[in-house]
C-alpha cells in the first residue's frame, strides 16, 4: 500500500476516533459534571455518566495512539522542520514553507 494512502486512512480512523472524544467531553463537562454522591449514576439521553467516561477514555486514548502513529509516518518532514529555521532550504531540497 502507498504511503499516502496510509496516511489518508490514519487521518480519517483520527476524525472517528476525534468525534466521540469531543461529544462526550462536551457531555461530560456540560451537562454531566462531576460532583454530588450519585454523579456516577446522572443520565444523558440514557447513558450513566460512568459509561460517558468509558466512552470519552477509550476514544481518548485510541486518538492518542493514532496521533503517535501520525507523527511517525511523518518523521522525515518532522526532521526537517527545524532545518527551516536555520537556512533558507528545507531538507526537502526545495525552499522553506516557514522561509521569511
């Protein structure tokens, strides 16, 4: 498989995992904040609180790996960055982005 194409897959599983990561945060901090003795058990659309937590940890944390591997398929350009800083051409043999 392509590179790219690797990328673009990596890129569009991190909106998945994105989306639930945001809506049970926004859930969570919103209308399901923490506190009181039975906070654990605080409804939303049906869902317990502790469940919303599950929800945004594991999706918080697959974003997480995802991110890492990101990073990863993208290390050569990662490398080169602070070269464009200290130069006008980039590693990548053509002139900077960041040149000013």
């Amino acid at each position: 498989m392509r590179k790219a194409t690797i990328n673009a897959i990596v890129d569009i599983i991190m909106v998945i995992a994105f989306i639930p990561t945001l809506l049970s945060g926004v859930v969570l901090f919103w209308f399901l904040p923490e506190g009181g003795r039975f906070s654990g058990q605080a409804l939303f659309v049906g869902i317990i609180r502790n469940a919303w937590k599950d929800i945004h940890d594991y999706a918080g944390f697959a974003l997480a790996a995802l991110i890492i591997l990101h990073l990863l398929l993208h290390w050569k350009f990662l490398k080169a960055v602070p070269s464009c800083f200290r130069k006008k051409a980039c590693g990548f043999g053509h002139e900077c982005f960041l040149s000013f």
